[in-house]
C-alpha cells in the first residue's frame, strides 16, 4: 500500500476510531492496526460500514441550467481492445455517447488504491468481440481484483463508477454528472453488491 492511501484511510477512519494501543469503536470489537491498513476486503468492509455508520451528508444540488448534449442519430464506438468500428443508433449509442468517456476517466480514478484493481470490460458493445453484427442489450463490465486475488464482476453505469471513486477517497458524499454532492450512505446496498460485500451481521 502507497502511503497516499494509507493518509486517504487513517483520514476517512479517523472520527470514528479512536487511537491508542490499537484502534477501537465504541462499543464494537477493537481493530488492531494491522487489521486497519490490510487494505483489500477488510479495507472496504470498513470504508462501508463507516459510511453506513455515520449519519448522511446534506446533498448538494448540481448543476440545472444547461442542456445536456444530444446524441447524434449514429454512434461509432471504437473497442479500445480489437480496434474495430461498431455503430449504434437509439438509447444504446446514446449511453455510449454520454457514458463511455467518463466512465473510463472514472477508472482511472480507481487506479492504484489499496482495495482492488478495477477494470472496464466493454467488449459486449463490439461486433467483432462479441462475433456478432448487432449485439443486443450490450453493457460495461466492472471487473474488481481483490489484493486476495478475488474478482468480482459486474454490469455498471457511470452512476456507480461515481459511488464507488467516492468511496475508495474516504468520502461520505460522491459527485454525479451534473456536479451534485449526493450521500453514499444512499447508495450503501449498491455498493456492497458492486462490491461483492456481504451485509452486515443481523442485517436482512
């Protein structure tokens, strides 16, 4: 672990452990130091259960006075795997115009954490991948290594690229597309599936 991140969770972690021979929560187990800067699952687990713990930032209202940018009637998508040109009309090359790019910039934001190592999968969107001239219904891939060496896979929208580049910063709020400062603790369910984190013991 770099010791960026590790200033990233000491911060997010530091108003509700408290420090001494080791590090403790009120009422709850301690947590050895060790424990607390192993990054990877139990990284995350803490990271979330902070977020659920603590109570839910104001959300901040964004931007409403532009109009987003309209698709045009085709949309070329270049795979950034094979190289190779698939065009898309209707809601899908509209996702792919209005998504894509950020979603790949909010990859990189992920890059080089302590937790996992993300990757964007996009290949249902091409033809030439996918052995087909039309796919149906495409979606973007996350794929999560764990530093155990676990992977979890799922479909995703920029919408979750967002929670979870909130998340890995030691942030209780994320920023949408239209700059609002929304409450993680929202979006807590989500992220544990997105996660592959399981509920907290006596949750249903």
């Amino acid at each position: 672990m770099n010791w960026i991140w590790l200033a990233v969770i000491l911060a997010a972690l530091g108003t509700a452990f408290g420090v001494g021979r080791g590090l403790h929560v009120s009422g709850k187990d301690p947590l050895s130091v060790s424990r607390l800067l192993k990054g990877g699952r139990e990284g995350v687990r803490l990271l979330l259960e902070r977020v659920e713990r603590e109570e839910a930032p104001d959300f901040i209202m964004g931007a409403m006075c532009y109009r987003p940018a309209m698709a045009p009637d085709r949309v070329e998508y270049i795979c950034p795997v094979c190289g190779e040109r698939t065009w898309f009309a209707g809601q899908t090359g509209e996702t792919i115009h209005r998504e894509a790019e950020p979603m790949r910039r909010a990859i990189a934001e992920l890059d080089g954490n302590p937790f996992f190592r993300a990757t964007l999968d996009e290949t249902l969107f091409c033809a030439n991948c996918t052995g087909e001239l039309n796919p149906e219904n495409p979606r973007f891939i996350l794929n999560l290594v764990y530093t155990e060496g676990d992977t979890v896979s799922t479909p995703v929208e920029l919408f979750d690229l967002r929670m979870l580049v909130g998340l890995v910063k030691g942030e209780l709020v994320f920023t949408d597309s239209y700059d609002a400062r929304l409450p993680l603790k929202d979006g807590a369910a989500r992220l544990r599936r997105l996660l592959g984190v399981g509920q907290q013991q006596g949750e249903r």
